[in-house]
C-alpha cells in the first residue's frame, strides 16, 4: 500500500499543473476576428487566432482565411502543421513548385505536412482553414525570392 501511494505522489508530481493557458475556449463562427496574416505570407491572406499563440511557445490553434487564387509558394516549417478544411478546398502538395492541378482537399479534409517538408499551397476558391500544431510555427521559403518579407 505504502508502494502504491508513493508511486501516486511521483506520478502526480509529474504531471503539470494547469495554468492560464490552459483555460477553456469557446468561439462561434461570428466572434472570429479576422487580421491580414503576418508580412511572412503573401498579401491577401487573413488570420483568426482561437487559441494560443502561433509566435510563442506552446500550443495554438488558427483559422486562415484565404481568397480564391491565393498561392503560398514552396516552403517548411519547423513544427509539424496539421490542418482541417471548413470550407473551400485547398491544393497542398510536395513540392518546390505551385501546382494548381495538384489534388485538392475540400471541407472536412484534412493534412498533416511534418516539420521540415517542403510543400506548396494552392487556394482554387475562397477556403477556411483551421491549422493547429505547436509554437513558435514560422514559415522558410524554398527559394528566397519567394519570401514577402524580402519584397520591400
């Protein structure tokens, strides 16, 4: 018993306590407060923020707001990305290449491109993504050129 209750101690010394950052959520569709995406992506693109914070460390969650034609040129990330359709479709592919005709998700798809892989994205129509993943996410243009914050 004596071994089963300090096994309890060091198992629940373990486990972090709860803190600010992890309060409950709960945002309808209506509340989201859309922002043009950070000068890391190409203009046109716009950002809800849910949950967390995609700059810092930690958990977060975001939704992307992007117009129809809308193209991310070929790029990685140092976490992994995992993504959910909610509406419009999204052509998001490996490559060092936008390839428009690629295969598409629509709403209800999902993708996970792991850290490090180089991959494209392709919006055919306006499309809403609700991304998820662990900070600090950034974005590495394959080619240097590509990247917005460059262009000025």
């Amino acid at each position: 018993m004596r071994k089963l209750a300090l096994l309890a101690v060091v198992f629940a010394a373990c486990i972090p306590a709860a803190s600010s950052a992890d309060d409950h959520v709960t945002v309808s569709a209506d509340q989201l407060k859309w922002t043009a995406a950070p000068p890391a992506f190409p203009k046109g693109l716009q950002v809800a923020v849910l949950s967390g914070d995609p700059s810092k460390e930690g958990l977060y969650v975001i939704r992307l707001k992007a117009p129809a034609g809308y193209k991310v040129p070929a790029h990685t990330h140092p976490f992994d990305e995992n993504a959910t359709v909610i509406s419009g479709a999204v052509a998001i592919a490996m490559g060092e290449k936008v390839d428009e005709k690629a295969p598409t998700q629509k709403a209800g798809g999902f993708f996970k491109m792991p850290k490090g892989m180089v991959h494209f994205a392709y919006f055919p129509e306006e499309t809403i993504l609700q991304v998820h993943g662990q900070g600090p996410q950034g974005i590495t243009y394959v080619n240097a050129a590509d990247d917005p914050r460059k262009q000025n």
